[in-house]
C-alpha cells in the first residue's frame, strides 16, 4: 500500500498546484463539497458570484449540481450576499451614510477592501478514501476534496469554516455542513453568524468609537437556471437565454402567503422560443430526455430574533422582493460602497417586504419570458433577514438549507421519450389516464416539487434534532483496481468492518463514462450469496471498452429511522468512484504476424456494434509487441501520426485522429509497426524481436 500512498504525494501537489495558479489569478479561493448527490463550490469571499470559479463564460451554469452523478446537472447561475444598515459613520471616507451597502455578487467582489476573507478550510470527519486505476489516483475527490483538517467529532462528514470580514465593521462566520448519508445527500447546511466586531479593513483595525449598528439587513440573492444540461454548455437544444435563466420561475413560501414553511424554490417555465411544451426541457431535436427536472430550493431553519435573543422568529425572512437578473442593482459598476444614490436604492430593495404576489403567482400558466421583468436575463429572488440593530460585539445568528430535488434520471428517459413520440397510454402520477402527452410530461415533472417539500422537512427536523442523523457505514479507506489480460481486478481495505452496524459490501460497475447509471455486479456479506471478502475479479469485462466502479460498504438495516428495518444505509458512491477507466490488456505478442487491427474495416455507421457510444472512434491494435513503434500512414504515404507503446502489454488504441488532433477521412490506411530496440523472451534470454523489425497492415476506414 506504501507504493500506491507514495503514487498520490506525487500527483497531488501538482493537481493543487495548478488549482492554486487558477484562484491566484482569480484573487480569492475556492473549495468543492463533492461527497454526495448535491455538489457545489464555494468562495472564500463568502458567496458564489456569477462565473467566480474560474472567470469563464462557459460557467454561466455552474455549481449545486443534482443529481450530481450525471454530467451537466448545474442549476447555479449567480448568487449574492448584501448587507445593509443606516445611519453609518464610514472610517474609510471620514463622513456618514445614510444608508451603507456592502457587497458580495452577484457579479463581482472586492476581496481586499469590502468583503476581506479571513479564515477558509474544509474539516472532514475523515479523509476521502484512495482510489487508484493501474496505480494512478482514479477519483474526482482527489483534487475536488481538498480536506485541510481532520476531526473525528464532527457532525457531519463535511463542514466548511468561512470568516470574512467586511467594511460595514460585521464580521460573517459561514459554516456549510454536509452529508454522504443517502438519505441526507441533496442539501447543505449555512449556519451564519453575523458579529458586530466592528472590523472594517485586512489590517483589523476597529471602527472608533464602536456604536451600535442600527437597521441591518442581511439580504441574499438566487438566480437559478435551470439546468446546464439543456443551455449553451450543454447539449444546445434550449434557447441559449435559458442559460441566463431567463425562463425560470421563483416561488416563496412564507407564513406571508400562508404556508408553514419558510423556503423558496426554483423550476423552468415555459420559453415561448422553446418549440413546444418545454416544462422539463425536454430534447426535442432527439430522444425527448428531460434534461432540467430539477427543482432547487432555499429553507430558513433559524433566525434570533434579536442580539441576545436566540428564539426563531418564524416571520423572518421579512423580505422577499424578486428582480430583473440584469438591473442596474445587480451590476458590479452600480454596487459601490461609497456611492450615496446607489445604496440608497439596494437598501430599499433589501428592506421592501413582501410583493403582494410571488413571482410564480404573477407568470401563471404563461411564459416566464415574456413578463417585462424577465428582460434578457431572466428574474433573481431575494431573501432578506432583518432589520436588526447589533451593540458592539453582538451578533445575529442566520440558519439557512439549500436544496435540490426532482425526478429520477431513468424516468427523464422513459417519459421524454414517449412525450416525443406520442406513445400511450399516459398514465399520471395518480394512476388515471390521459390523452394530453404534455399533461403526462408535466404532471409527472412537478412529482419533483413533492419530493422538494419531503428534503425540506427532514432538513428541519434535522436541525431541529441538533443536525444528527442516521450514521452510514464507513467506506473502504483505499480501493484499487487492476486491469489484467483477461481480468479486472478489484481490491479494498477492511477499515469499514470495525463498524457496529456493518454488514457487507457492494461493488459497482458502469461501461464507457462515469456520468451515467451504474450497476450492482457483486455484493458480499450479511443477506447475500457470497461470503465476506475484500476483493472482486471482474471476468465479464470485454476487451477494448472502459470499465468504471465503485464500492460501497452497507449496514444491518436496523440503523435508519426513516425506513426502519426496510433499506440498508450504504457509503456513498462519491467517495470511491473511479473517473479513469479500467480495461482489459493483453499480454504482449510473441511474432509480428500475428498482429491485429480491429475493428478493420472501421464504419463509422456501425459504432454501437464496436467499442461503444464514447469510444465510437477508438480502432486497438491487438498482440502487438511490449515496446513499438505505431506509425499510420495515408495511402499516398504520408505519415499522420506516430503512437509510441511502451507499457509493456499487447494493446494500445488510436483514436483516428492526426499527429494535430484532426479527425481523418474516410480511406485506405497504412499502419507499421515497428521495434526500436532489441526485445528478449524473459524466460530464454533469446531475442523476440530485432531492432528494426517491423511489418505493415492495411486499415480501412469509412465514415
């Protein structure tokens, strides 16, 4: 095992450094909890602005990603935290405002002189377990959980630590607690603590004198959109304006309105530039998949009442004002701390109550689009806390969920496609029937907000339960897989098995990505056919495609209490997912002859019958020798590209491309293998192959 540890100390520094280049240039740091169903990053600066990750457009759509095993999930589009108060004597300017505003987002941040971090480090329970491929760390948690500090108490498996102090003299403590239990795997936890330290500058240095702040505001903005899978980075067949969210549609429920629940939640509304019903979004240029059944959702779980008063005010939140997403309030050149005019207006947004109608009240049966408030971005929602007025080295404490729920993947397959092929009968969520296909797309589209409202209850009675859960079993520390010449072979560690509760394990399987479905292949232990071990070999694997897994340890059943004695808690699948591939490797050949090319002929009208949809390209050369090398000519001799093998094994594929990256034609194709150095049997000391050797095999390819 020493090796393999040895194997991550090397590639690690150099995957963090280059994270580390990436948010030098960016100015703050980010972080990702990445060990459940819900993944998101999160800023030092204390919020997540629109394209703060990296600073590139392609992220319009990025973070909250659910479900989060599947590619192109994110729902994030800008969020932003404001706070506000009246009557304040500014150190920096020397003069008083009547009303102040500081600002994080929802498009920019001023990380040195208005919202200053000061403390960020992710805690974990315990560390992410190691995963390697053939030697070479295999899992996204390599370079995504960047665990700073390990501590056996924690309540959760995660929880991020955030201080940032700000040039209002508050100082915000955000702790973000999260989950891998499967039943607790699809929200976060922000617990805030807003303190008047009256700290206004990186130095630390105190506003004089230290008065009371009076009026405070506490105000964060979402704007959803919905989801990345449809828009302008995904797969391009919504509206490219349903990127900015242009289309989604906010609701607030409140005890304002009449409900007993503090929350919001967020879905895509009808697009009159969508062709058709878009509820869901489904592909209508193909298969019909709904690519954006999500619904993402914000609960307030706690708010004092008053500094000194740690009793929930359930009126708070007592702001609820939604906006264009592209108002001049939004915008980084009008969120100016100094500017008079400016603040002015945000105050009075932040402390406008509630609208008399919420924003999904106003849009009805019709087009999110086509409200003039929608504009070319869409429509933000606003949550405010407050007013509060805070003595000197008091505080308010905020606790907020945000949440993601909606339809199962398998079912955005099985409804989109009869919806775009007009398959009956459609049978509702009910069990009657219709003959409406859309009622059958929507109807089954809004089960998600049902499941929405069940994840907001156990956030609260989570909390209300003083955030402990349901423990599940640990998982496997290491898990290495092997790829062999008839074989793949799986190992884990025995750590889980000192556990009380635990029972057995279970080991996973996908073919070609690991953004898909995987399925169960093997299990062992308590309640199955096999008897405990600790490693798996993998015989059903075929040459040539990509293998990805992951295991899982699981319990008695007699630990949950939300389906006692019914459902096994399980570890999470995050945690040992592998993200590189495994496959089948041959040994390597003994005579140049019996070389072979397949597929040969490759027709590009037949992929589904070769290596699979994402290797729809990969031609493998089979039985070649340890070391050679690969050279493919065109038929009128010239050479496209050189593929040097030198691990030792029989195989080694080419993705039909050029020495520059293009994707070659249909035609006749020359590929020469040749040996650059003396190769001997390892048994005889006898030479197999002479350097210089080599033999020619013709390719055809026709696309």
């Amino acid at each position: 095992m020493r090796k393999q540890q040895e194997l991550t100390k090397t590639f690690l520094p150099v995957i963090c450094c280059v994270f580390m280049l990436q948010q030098s240039v960016l100015g703050d740091d980010t972080k990702w909890i990445s060990i459940s169903m819900l993944h998101n990053w999160f800023s030092s600066t204390g919020c997540e602005i629109e394209i703060g990750r990296r600073g590139l457009l392609e992220d319009q759509q990025d973070g909250m990603r659910w479900p989060a095993l599947y590619n192109l999930t994110d729902l994030q589009a800008a969020k932003g935290l404001w706070i506000g108060t009246k009557k304040f004597d500014d150190p920096i300017m020397g003069k008083q405002y009547n009303f102040k505003v500081v600002h994080v987002g929802p498009r920019g941040v001023d990380e040195h002189n208005e919202f200053m971090p000061k403390t960020f480090k992710l805690v974990g329970k315990f560390n992410h377990p190691l995963v390697l491929v053939d030697e070479v760390p295999a899992s996204h948690t390599v370079y995504e959980d960047m665990v700073d500090e390990i501590d056996d108490n924690l309540i959760t498996d995660r929880m991020l630590l955030n201080e940032i102090n700000t040039s209002i003299g508050i100082t915000v403590t955000r702790r973000i607690y999260a989950n891998s239990q499967q039943f607790h795997d699809n929200y976060f936890v922000f617990d805030f603590v807003f303190k008047n330290t009256g700290i206004y500058n990186k130095n630390g240095d105190i506003i004089s004198p230290h008065k009371p702040l009076e009026d405070v505001i506490f105000f964060f903005q979402y704007r959803w959109a919905i989801s990345k899978y449809i828009g302008d980075s995904g797969y391009r067949y919504a509206p490219q304006a349903a990127t900015w969210g242009k289309s989604t549609v906010n609701r607030v429920m409140h005890p304002q309105y009449g409900d007993d629940i503090r929350a919001s939640y967020a879905w895509l509304g009808q697009y009159s530039e969508y062709e058709g019903d878009n509820i869901g979004g489904p592909n209508i240029r193909g298969d019909g998949f709904l690519g954006a059944v999500q619904f993402p959702g914000v609960l307030t779980l706690h708010v004092d009442s008053a500094p000194g008063d740690t009793t929930d005010d359930t009126n708070q939140p007592a702001h609820s004002p939604y906006f264009f997403s592209g108002a001049d309030i939004t915008q980084v050149s009008f969120n100016d701390q100094f500017n008079d005019g400016n603040m002015t207006k945000e105050y009075l947004t932040m402390s406008s109550g509630f609208p008399l109608m919420t924003h999904a009240d106003m849009v009805g049966d019709g087009n999110a689009d086509e409200l003039s408030i929608a504009g070319g971005g869409g429509v933000s929602q606003g949550i405010g806390y407050g007013p509060f007025t805070i003595p000197p080295n008091d505080s308010i404490h905020i606790v907020m969920a945000e949440c993601a729920n909606g339809i199962d993947w398998q079912k955005c397959r099985d409804i989109g496609y009869k919806w775009i092929n007009e398959i009956g009968p459609y049978i509702l969520p009910d069990g009657s029937e219709t003959t409406d296909r859309n009622k059958y797309k929507n109807d089954w589209v809004f089960t998600g907000v049902d499941s929405l409202m069940k994840t907001l209850q156990r956030v609260q009675d989570t909390w209300d339960n003083g955030m402990v859960i349901d423990p599940a079993p640990p998982p496997p520390d290491e898990f290495l897989i092997i790829s062999g010449g008839n074989r793949i072979t799986l190992t884990w560690s025995d750590n889980a098995e000192s556990y009380e509760h635990f029972a057995g394990y279970r080991v996973y399987r996908s073919i070609d990505t690991p953004d898909t479905s995987f399925t169960l292949i093997f299990e062992c232990g308590q309640g199955t056919d096999n008897p405990l071990v600790n490693s798996y070999e993998d015989h059903s694997a075929i040459r040539g495609f990509d293998y990805y897994y992951y295991v899982t340890s699981f319990d008695d059943g007699t630990v949950s209490q939300i389906q006692p004695g019914g459902r096994q808690l399980e570890s999470s699948l995050f945690w040992t997912r592998t993200i590189i591939p495994a496959n089948l490797k041959r040994v390597s050949g003994t005579s140049l002859d019996g070389i072979r090319i397949v597929p040969n002929p490759y027709n590009a009208s037949a992929v589904e019958y070769q290596f699979g949809g994402v290797n729809k390209d990969r031609i493998m050369f089979y039985n070649i020798p340890p070391v050679c090398k690969i050279k493919i000519f065109s038929e009128r001799g010239d050479l496209i590209n050189t593929i040097n093998h030198t691990d030792g094994t029989g195989d080694e594929e080419w993705i039909q491309t050029t020495s520059h990256g293009q994707v070659v034609v249909s035609g006749i194709y020359i590929v020469y293998f040749e040996i650059p150095e003396n190769i001997y049997d390892s048994d005889s000391g006898s030479v197999l192959f002479r350097k210089g050797d080599g033999i020619a095999k013709k390719l055809i390819v026709v696309r």
